[in-house]
C-alpha cells in the first residue's frame, strides 16, 4: 500500500510540474509560502490549548512531545518560507523547491494525524469528538493556504488521514471504522476541492501574466508611437526649415526679375521684343503664384493671418474671380458659369475672395470636359457659397488627406500645371481661421462640389473697395533709402524707384544705412526683413528712428515664410510686403506709407 502511495504521488507532482509553466509555478509557491506566516500563532495556540485541555496522568508525556513536534515543524516552515522569499524565487529551482516543501508537509500532515494515537485511549467521549473536530478543522484550513500547489497539499492531508484513518482502524470499533470510511470520503472531496482551487490560482496567474505582457506590448507600442511622433514632428520641421529657406531664396530673383521686367516695359521696345517680353513676364508671373501660394500655406501655419470681418456684397467677388479664371476654363474647353447674386455677407473678402480663388482654380485644374458652376444658395441668416465641377470626382477615403498639404490626385509625376498641392490645404485653412465650414461632395467620374457656408450681413453695405491698380502712376518726389543684402534686388529696386521719380540709395547692412542717412536723410526707408549677421531689416529701422525720429517713415519687405520669421516680422509694427512684390503694389505701399506718416 506504501508503494502505490508513493506511485500515486510521484504522478501528481510529474502532472502538476507539467502543467505548470515555469514562471506560474513561481508564482504559484511564492502564494504558498506567504500564507505559511499567517498559519503559525493559531497552529501553536491551537496545540497549546489541546494540550491544556487533553493532559491527563496517562498521555502527558506523549502529548507533550507531539505538541513539541507540531510546534517546531511550524515554526521550522515560517523560517524556511521567509527564507525563500527573502533570497528570491529562480524557476529552475521551483521544481527542487516543492520536493522540499512535500518533505515539510509530510512530517506536519503526520504530526497531526498522531494526535489520535496520543489522545483516543486515554481521553473521555468529549475529548474524542474534539480531536476528531480539530483534525478535520486543520484539514480544511490546509486546503486554502497549501491549495496553490497541489502535490505539497496532497501530501499534507493524505499523511493526516493515513495516521488518524489507521488509528481509527486499529480501534476495533465498528464507530471509529464507519469514521475511517468517513475520513476516505472527506479526503477526497478535499482534495477534489483543492484540484479546483489550484486551477483557479494558475488561471489568475496566467492572466495576471497575460495582463502584463500586454502592458509591455502597449508601453512598447506607445514607444514606438511617441519614437514615430518625435520622427514625424521633426521631419515636419525639417521639411518646414527647407521650404522657408528654399522659398526665401527663391524669392530674391524673382523679386528682382519683376522689377527689371517692369522697368524693361518703361522703355522703348520694338513689337518681336514686347512678345518676349510678356512671355517673361508671364513665367515671371507663374514663378510669383507658386510662391505666392507656399507664402499664403505659410502664414497660416505661422497664425499671423488676421480677418479684417465686415459686411460685404458677394457679386463683384464673384464677377472679378470669374473675369480671372474664366479664359483658364476656355482654354481648356470648359464652360464657366456664375449665378448672380444680392446677397451681403460678413466675413473677410479678401480671404474669401482667396478660398474661393483656390477652390475654382482646383475645379479648373482637374476638369477636362463639361465646366464650372459658381453659384450660392442663401437659407436663413447663412449662406452656402458652392463651386461645382465635372472633374474625375473624389474616392471617399480621400476626402480628408485631399485637404492635406502637398496632396494630389493623379499627379504622381508632379506636373507643375496642376499646382503645388496646396490650394485646398489654404482653402481649409483660411475657412477654420474665419471660423466658416468647408465640406465637399463628390462621386468618382463624376465630379465634385465644394461648399463654403458664410452669416449673412447684419448690417447695410456702405461701400465697396474698388480695385485701382490700373490707375496711372505720378511721379514721386522723395528721398528714399533700400537696404538690402542681394545686390541684383538692391539694383533693380534702384531703377524702378528712380523711375518713378524718386532720389534712392541702396545699401546692403545697418551700418552703410546709418553712414548713407547722415550724408542724405532719407524721406522713407525700405529695408529687406532678414539681413546678414542675423540681423533684421526691423532692427535697421530702430537704429534710423533712433537716430532721425520715430516718426521716419518704412516699409519692410520679407522672402521669409519660415512660421517664427512671420511672426517676427508682423511683432515689429512695420508695413509689410511679402516677396515677390509687384511693382504697383509696392508703389501703392509707398504712397499709402508716406500720406499715413504726413497726417
């Protein structure tokens, strides 16, 4: 019977080890013996106070010494399992380690089995119920702290019962044998019972351990993310670094160039050299669009675009953009159509005049037959401004990245015809900056429409600005001072400032503008925003009002689209002109500038 015992056992531990991955069964003792602790001061008490109340003449000694052995086997365990714990558990002696806690918890399974050998002989019919209570009291309290591993626990209670069942045996009693038989069922049911417990324990490990190994994928994941962040955000920067400086150096001929063309124009010119040069000017012109249009993505990046909001009529927008773009549909065979209108709207219209430029240009652009219709409906106080075309339509999952900048469709080759890829990007830009809804409609070969939803005016429209850029230019009678580090721009600012009447010097630094300005004071200083040594052209303007008065007129004038610049160059106070100017524009700066100052 020892023997199949032993079989039986070793079979339970090679399943259980079996069972249990390496790391589990760690946990699973690391369980077992931090219950050990808590067991010791009711074990001691416990055989203390048997000993008290089971003592007679003829089991003293016996019982003595078994509440001895009890006491030292529990006290000998609380020491091993602090131990173990205090060294810290390694899975490749998890194995060797419920061996050892088996061999514990044999000698106290049997230690208390013995109990009945010391006690049944000698004590009254009370003290036989009580050690019978107390045996099957320990055996149930085992079950919850040795549960975690299961052999350590079959071990404990199968020794238990062999000493009490073969005690109740011995007997003779046909009482105490129905108990021994009672005693078989009891342990099985226990160890039934702890067989689920265990499994229990080792599922809440396994997804303890699932558990974290997900939170170590997800922290991983989450660096990752953060790594592909810091990425994304410094290319975004690199990518912003280069267009601010490629578009600033781009900017300085063709600045210069529409000011040369402009005073080539002046001149006397035969009929073969005006046609090439309005074929100049006009590449002159596509050149200025392009940056033109990497400035406006710019300054919304940057935040410096501020709406001038006022009550506006929409019609004569919708007649000049029309008067622009028109000639582009025709070329292309399209038909332009634009519904006419009364409605007064209140917003900018110099920025709405700018998205709708974008959105009609983009329904141009990608049209090849059919037309555009520009058209508005009005329903309440609001009203929805739409550009509908026969383009090539858009895929649904495309109607977020189209509004993305530098995204296109159907221009993997990058046909400067189509654009740059930032029309809607500035279109989306401008609306969220007036704080307008941009949405869009589209089915694939079919065509789009873009809807722009405007307030209404909420009071009458006095006037409306009128456009006169074709007004003839008078001749200027002031002494004006340019400061700028590119030579070739400091040359042609020269000749078209001196055409239009004006004295002007040209110098490229601070201190040639300081030593020009004692020697000739100028009327009005127009300066370049990013001078060399990192010096500004607002800068240049402090140290001159410093010198000659605050109240010496200026003009700065910026290739710079780099977001910080913007911001930068609009904190100075100091009228603004972005690069390349047109030669009117500059004019009508000036002018504005000077009569601003003479008030």
């Amino acid at each position: 019977m020892e023997r199949a015992i032993v079989v039986w056992l070793a079979e339970i531990v090679r399943k259980f080890l079996r069972l249990s991955e390496g790391r589990i069964l760690v946990e699973q003792l690391r369980l077992l013996l931090g219950n050990v602790g808590s067991s010791v001061v009711p074990a001691v008490l416990l055989a203390l106070v048997l000993v008290w109340a089971l003592s007679n003449d003829s089991n003293a000694f016996g019982l003595r010494g078994w509440c001895a052995v009890v006491i030292l086997s529990k006290l000998y365990s609380a020491y091993h399992a602090r131990r173990v714990l205090a060294a810290g558990l390694a899975i490749e002696q998890a194995p060797r380690l419920v061996l050892v806690l088996m061999v514990l918890n044999l000698v106290g399974g049997a230690a208390w089995g013995a109990l009945a050998w010391v006690t049944l002989d000698t004590t009254s019919v009370v003290g036989s119920i009580l050690v019978n209570s107390v045996l099957a009291g320990v055996a149930g309290s085992s079950m919850s702290m040795l549960s975690p591993v299961l052999p350590v626990f079959v071990v404990f209670i199968v020794f238990e019962f062999i000493a009490t069942a073969s005690k109740f045996w011995q007997m003779g009693d046909p009482a105490y044998t129905a108990l021994a038989l009672t005693l078989v069922l009891y342990l099985v049911s226990l160890i039934l019972q702890a067989r689920n417990s265990a499994i229990a324990v080792r599922a809440a490990i396994d997804v303890r351990f699932e558990n974290m190994e997900l939170l170590a994928r997800l922290r991983e994941e989450s660096i990752k993310v953060q790594h592909a962040h810091r990425e994304a955000v410094t290319a975004n920067l690199a990518k912003s670094r280069f267009l601010a400086a490629a578009s600033h150096d781009l900017r300085q001929p063709v600045h210069a160039l529409g000011l040369f063309l402009e005073v080539l124009a002046r001149g006397e010119l035969t009929e073969i050299q005006r046609g090439v040069l309005g074929n100049a000017r006009s590449a002159s012109e596509a050149s200025a669009g392009m940056l033109s249009t990497l400035l406006d993505f710019s300054r919304i990046e940057a935040g410096v675009v501020d709406a001038q909001v006022r009550p506006f009529h929409l019609q004569p927008l919708l007649h000049k953009i029309e008067n622009e773009l028109a000639p582009q549909a025709n070329a292309k065979g399209l038909v332009y159509r634009t519904r006419d209108t009364h409605v007064a709207l209140q917003s900018d219209p110099a920025l709405v005049e700018l998205i709708l430029r974008n959105l009609v240009s983009n329904a141009i652009r990608y049209s090849e037959r059919g037309g555009v219709l520009v058209a508005c409906r009005t329903r309440g106080n609001q009203t929805r401004l739409e550009v509908w075309d026969t383009g090539i339509g858009i895929d649904p999952l495309q109607h977020e990245e189209i509004f993305r900048e530098f995204h296109q469709l159907g221009n993997s080759e990058r046909d400067r015809n189509k654009g740059l890829g930032l029309g809607l990007a500035i279109a989306d830009g401008l609306a969220r900056t007036l704080g307008h809804e941009l949405s869009l409609s589209s089915r694939p070969g079919r065509g789009s429409v873009f809807r722009l939803i405007l307030p209404n005016a909420r009071v009458p429209v006095i006037r409306d600005e009128r456009e006169n850029d074709h007004a003839p230019l008078q001749k200027l009678d002031v002494r004006v001072l340019v400061i700028d580090d590119d030579e070739v721009v400091r040359a042609g600012m020269l000749q078209l400032i001196q055409d239009w009447g004006c004295r002007c010097e040209a110098v490229e630094s601070i201190e040639d503008a300081l030593a020009s300005a004692r020697v000739n004071p100028p009327d009005i200083v127009i300066s370049d925003f990013r001078l060399r040594n990192q010096r500004t052209g607002a800068q240049a303007i402090d140290a001159l009002r410093t010198e000659f008065g605050v109240n010496l007129p200026a003009l700065l004038i910026t290739g710079d689209t780099a977001p910080e610049r913007l911001r930068d160059a609009r904190a100075s106070g100091i009228p603004l002109l972005h690069k390349p100017v047109a030669p009117s524009q500059l004019y009508g700066r000036l002018v504005s500038v000077l009569t601003d100052m003479d008030r």
